[in-house]
C-alpha cells in the first residue's frame, strides 16, 4: 500500500490567478480521500485526472468559506454523473444543518444518500476506519472550531521468505500466521522463530494534514514522526503579529512544529493572497528545518 496527496488548492481566503483555495487528494492504494473543498474543486479534480466517482469519503476541516465553498457544486456533479455510492462528509456537527436545506432544494432527487458523520475538534479521535488505514482529528488552534486530520496506515503484515519455509517444509495453512508473526511450532514439538521464516514488513506511512491553526504545542503532539506534514504557513515572518491575531502561521513556526515533531517532510500551504512569489517561505523554513517543500497546485507529493 502506499501514500499519494495531489494539492489542488493552496491559497487561503482569496483565490488568486494562480491559486485556488484549500483542497487535497489523498491516493490510499487506490481509494481517494478528499481533504477540504474549496471554491473551484471540481475543476481541479478535472484537470489532475482524479476521477470523480473514486471519492468516497470528504474531510472538512472547518466551516469558513475557503475549505467548503466546493462542496455544494460537487455533489451537484456528482449527481448528474448519476453516482449511486453513499458519500460520507466527516465534519463539524454545524455542517448538516447548513448544506442539508440546500442539498433538498438544488438536488432533491440526489440518487445516493450524503451521510454525515460529525466529530468534536477538540478531542483527538478516530473517525474513519477500514483494513489498512484510519484517520485521526488532531486538535488545533483557530479562530474558530477546527480540526487537522493525521492518515496513519496500520501494521503491515510480515513477508514470507520462502527459501526458508521451503527448506522448513512449513505447510501452506502456517503462512497466515506466520504473517501476523507467530512462531512456528511443528508437529514434531519443534518451534522455529518468525524472524527466520518471515523479512519484516514495510513501514506503515503517515500523512498529517494541520490547516488552519496558529503555532500549537498541540499539534506538535499529534503528529509526532509523521513521515508528511501539511502545515498552513499562511504569513511570512515579517506578519508574525498577524498570524498571532488572525490564529495563523508563519512558514518559520511551520517549521518549528515539523522539527520538534520529528516529521519526516514538512509541506507548506495556504499561502495569504499577498505573495506571489513563495520562495521566502521555503527560504524562512529552512532555516529551522532542512526538508521543506512547497503545496504547488497540480503536484503530487508521495508520503
């Protein structure tokens, strides 16, 4: 299994020429996640070839206009596309009673169910859950409720080394447990250690997703050695008062967060509408963290 985001969006409250306001992709293996739905989404779903049919499941991070705007237009098309699948939108309770009048005016005859599963922002949970991968709210600090989400993939199965099953004789019906790293035991009372019939599986990855949040000892918590971070940089540092009021931040504490965190990657995203060039922002983060890339629309980054 692995891990992909596609940035379809990374300005903030303004769209620019250039940039589109916040949306994400996340490619689990196949299965699609969409992370925020700003004014223009669709669209750039489009243009990246990302098929529409293949989300099933949409992540909101909070209720102000730039990382939801998108989301009425879409289920529209995803109606007139005659989608027959469930969709599921995971956000603030405040979200259902919003869209939903709207959703019974413009698609009342929607042939899917929108089903809303509604989380607390504060609490770090668990709110989406399958076979290999569950996503987690991560607790951050903006002017109103808002929640960051951390993709986590779950322990991955150990690999046969067949040379040495082969040589052992083990029958084929071990090699399920032998995956989940038990011991051999034959009949014969021996007992042969996994470690010698099986190579350690694959290291599970992590994509951590923080907009819009200022500075939070929290947030560095929570997303603890992930191997890719998202983190708003919505200011330069010569507007750190700025961030402070607006609960934003700078592309430095950015980076500040990834290294106290042990990230792997740090992402900058969700550029102010006021830069147009946004190599200061890598420029002021790596000064406090070496691996720093930029959300570039259209780019997939791989975790």
């Amino acid at each position: 299994m692995g891990l992909s985001v596609t940035i379809l969006g990374s300005n903030s409250a303004l769209p620019t020429s250039e940039r589109n306001p916040t949306a994400q992709v996340l490619d689990a293996s196949g299965r699609f996640f969409l992370i925020d739905c700003g004014e223009g989404t669709q669209l750039q779903l489009r243009r990246n070839k990302v098929r529409f049919g293949r989300i099933h499941h949409i992540f909101i991070s909070h209720l102000h206009g730039d990382h939801v705007f998108g989301l009425p237009g879409l289920i529209s098309s995803l109606g007139l596309l005659g989608r027959t699948k469930d969709l599921h939108i995971y956000a603030l309770a405040d979200l259902e009673p919003l869209l939903r009048p709207w959703l019974n005016y413009f698609c009342r005859d929607l042939p899917f169910k929108v089903v809303f599963h509604p989380f607390t922002p504060e609490e770090q949970m668990v709110i989406y859950e399958d076979s290999s991968i569950e996503v987690v709210t991560i607790p951050v600090e903006h002017r109103i409720p808002t929640a960051g989400f951390l993709f986590r993939e779950k322990p991955k199965e150990r690999k046969i080394n067949k040379e040495k099953c082969d040589y052992y004789q083990v029958p084929l019906r071990w090699l399920p447990r032998l995956k989940k790293g038990e011991d051999y035991a034959g009949e014969d009372g021996s007992l042969i250690a996994n470690d010698i019939l099986t190579f350690p599986p694959p290291p599970s990855k992590s994509y951590a997703y923080c907009t819009d949040t200022r500075f939070s000892e929290k947030v560095i918590s929570a997303v603890k050695n992930a191997d890719l971070l998202y983190h708003e940089s919505t200011f330069l540092e010569d507007e750190q008062e700025l961030a402070g009021k607006t609960f934003h931040s700078t592309a430095r504490q950015a980076a500040e967060v990834a290294k106290r965190a042990n990230v792997g990657r740090l992402l900058l995203g969700h550029f102010s509408s006021r830069y147009r060039d946004l190599k200061p922002f890598v420029e002021q983060a790596e000064k406090v963290f070496e691996n720093v890339l930029i959300a570039e629309e259209g780019r997939t980054f791989e975790v």
